[in-house]
C-alpha cells in the first residue's frame, strides 16, 4: 500500500565520471522488478536531469577508495581540496519527469522467470535512458541564471 523508490543503477550511478554523466549504466539483479512482479504493481520509471552537476566527479582514486574501503574516491572541483566544504553539492537546475506506469499485474507469475525479469529491467532502463536524452535538450546551462 506504499510507494517505494528504487535507484536500480547503485553505486555505479552515482560513481561515474562526469563525462559519463546521465549515460545509465547496467541496472542490478533486478531485484525491483521482482518485487514489482510478485506484488503486481506498476513500475513508475523516472528519469532526473540536475543530480548529476551536484558532485561532477572527474577522477576516482581507486589506490585510495581501497584503502579506505570505499566504492570510490571521488575527485571533484571543490573535493578534496577544500576539505569538508568540498562536500557542499554545487547547486545546478534540475528536471524531473514520472514516466508512464509499466503494467505488471498481468506477469506475477513469472516473477522468478530471470528472462522476463531482465528484459523488464532493460525497459524500464530504456524508458529512463530515452527521456533524460529528451529532458538534456530542453534543459537550460545546468549552473546557469
């Protein structure tokens, strides 16, 4: 009886390099798509233009993220070199859109099918992927007035 978000991309979303940005990389086991399935409701796919100017990471010092147990290291214009002030997200304009509902109700029985699972999980990546390539050309400068 409750929406529940997803970030299916995981660590890897958010550690991308900024030339990188806003190309979705692989999504998980799919287990959101499982859960979806089992309970028989929809899969709201999102797609977000902004987040992604917020830490534009340009470099990611894996000796380091190692050592210190980390998914990564990120560099950034402002981190480390301004030290915990670094951490501060840059401010940057974001667009959101709510996509159409993907119907599921019609496949709970195929909730434990990995074929029907993957190939649901690459429609709602391909959703997702087609309309932050549509929002990125109306959008305006990301750090702009």
């Amino acid at each position: 009886g409750e929406l529940v978000g997803v970030f299916p991309e995981g660590f890897k979303g958010i550690g991308k390099l900024y030339a990188d940005r806003y190309k979705l990389q692989r999504f998980g086991r799919g287990g959101f798509v499982s859960a979806a399935l089992r309970t028989g409701t929809p899969i709201v796919p999102v797609a977000i233009v902004g987040a992604e100017e917020t830490y534009p990471m340009l470099a990611d010092i894996k000796p380091l993220a190692r050592l210190l147990k980390l998914p990564y290291f990120p560099v950034t214009p402002t981190f480390p070199w301004l030290g915990p002030l670094g951490m501060v997200p840059l401010p940057s304009k974001w667009l959101i859109e709510f996509c159409p509902p993907i119907p599921t109700d019609h496949l709970t029985d195929s909730a434990d099918d990995p074929l029907v699972v993957f190939n649901l999980a690459d429609q709602v990546r391909e959703t997702i992927q087609q309309t932050l390539h549509q929002l990125l050309e109306r959008r305006p400068d990301p750090f702009g007035p």
